[in-house]
C-alpha cells in the first residue's frame, strides 16, 4: 500500500512540472489552427463550383485565413520561444 501510495505520488509530481505555464494557451491556439484549415479547404472546395463574381469573394477570404494562419503560427512560436 505504501509503495502504491509512493508511485501514485511520483506520478503526479512528475505530471505537474512535466507540463509548461502554457500548455492550455497552446492547445487553444492549435484547436484554432486546425479549424483555420479545415475553413481553408472548404474555401478551396468552394473554388470547384463557384460563379466569377463570388471567386473574388472567396479569394478574398482565403488571404483572411491565410494571414489568420500565420498570425496563430507566430503566436505558437512566441509561446515556445518563451518557454525554451
């Protein structure tokens, strides 16, 4: 029972420091990233069906993703960068 008590202790001492400061700052900004993409490629599917006058519509949108895309990498890399 004692060594039990012992690992289970070790275990979540180990868990605690093994995370950063930003850990949910981080997960929240890949969460975000991911939906960026996915609207990117619903924006490029939307490419396939759409009349001229909407296409500049959609470009126009694709260079919003775009540039939401890098702004969320950067943020990614300042967070890292601050942590190492």
């Amino acid at each position: 029972m004692l060594w039990r008590t012992l690992i289970l202790y070790a275990v979540m001492i180990t868990s605690a420091v093994a995370f950063h400061d930003n850990t949910f700052a981080v997960f929240e900004l890949k969460e975000e990233l991911q939906i960026r993409y996915m609207n990117m490629w619903e924006l490029l599917h939307q490419l396939e069906y759409v009349t001229p006058e909407q296409r500049e519509w959609v470009y126009a949108e694709i260079q919003q993703i775009k540039a939401e895309i890098a702004r969320i990498i950067d943020q990614l890399i300042l967070l890292d960068k601050a942590e190492h």
